[in-house]
C-alpha cells in the first residue's frame, strides 16, 4: 500500500513536471512565432499602406 501512494505521489510529480516543460517549450514557440510572424505582418501592410499610398 505505500508502494502504490510513493508510485502516485512520483507518476504526479512527473506529470508536473511534463507540463511545465510542455508549457516552457509552448511558450518559447509562441514568441519564435510572434518573432517570425509579426515582422511578416508588419512588412505585408507596409506594402498595402505603400501599394495604397501609391495608387
């Protein structure tokens, strides 16, 4: 019977540690895609505001 709750409180545990590292990782992705996909956005309505100021 302690062998089972020492095996629950571990596998808990390490499910928290699983989804701080899924977190982190989640995060570090979401700025690697506001780093790439904003300066993508910015740079496309440039062209719009270029393309509209032009004509």
């Amino acid at each position: 019977m302690i062998y089972l709750t020492m095996l629950s409180i571990l596998s808990i545990m390490s499910y928290g540690k699983i989804k701080t590292i899924y977190r982190s990782t989640f995060l570090i992705q979401g700025i690697l895609d506001s780093l790439i996909v904003v300066p993508l956005n910015i740079g496309i309505l440039r062209i719009q505001i270029l393309k509209i100021v032009g004509c």
